[in-house]
C-alpha cells in the first residue's frame, strides 16, 4: 500500500524499520504520470520489505524544499531515517528495483 505523505507524517514515516522509497511527483507531470504503475508494481512485488510513499510537491512544498527537490519525479530511498539513493527521471523498473535490493 502507497502511503500519501505529508509534513505531520513524514519523519516517523522515514523512520519506521523498513526502508521507505518515496516518490516526490505532482499532478500535472507528465513523466511522473508515466513512473506511478511502476511506482505501484514495486509496491506490491516489495509488500513485505519496504514501504512506499508519495509526496506531491505542490501539496507538500515545504519537504520538496528540504530534500532540495528541483526536478520530477524524483525518488528518494530511506534506510534508519537517512537518504540511502537518489533517482531523478523516470527509468526502467529494474533500476529501482536494483537500489531497493542494495539496501535491503
């Protein structure tokens, strides 16, 4: 399940066991319209490792600014809280699915 995160969600979100890939996107994008099936298929192939957030830029500028975001989508990976691995664009599911395996 894809959790919608928010500035109230956020850290205990990041901070949870599992490692969390987050994807900052927005509505109007379209490349990151193209990334949200990928997005939702590594979500369920990886149900039990990780967890898996959305944040929408335009909802949620505040934390688009703290990770510097200048770029959508961007994927963001969290291992204990802290940035583990950087995705800007959209690329094939096999990339992501070979960092979320680095970190697991």
């Amino acid at each position: 399940m894809i959790k919608e995160l928010t500035q109230e969600n956020f850290t205990e979100a990041i901070k949870a066991q599992k490692p969390i890939l987050v994807d900052f996107w927005a509505s109007w994008c379209g490349p990151c319209r193209m990334l949200s099936p990928v997005i939702d298929s590594l979500s369920e192939e990886y149900e039990t490792q990780i967890d898996v957030g959305k944040i929408n830029v335009d909802e949620q500028g505040a934390l688009a600014a703290q990770f510097g975001i200048v770029s959508i989508p961007t994927v963001i990976l969290f291992k204990d809280g802290k940035e583990a691995k950087r995705i800007i664009g959209v690329h094939d599911a096999d990339d992501y699915r070979d960092e979320i395996d680095r970190v697991l």
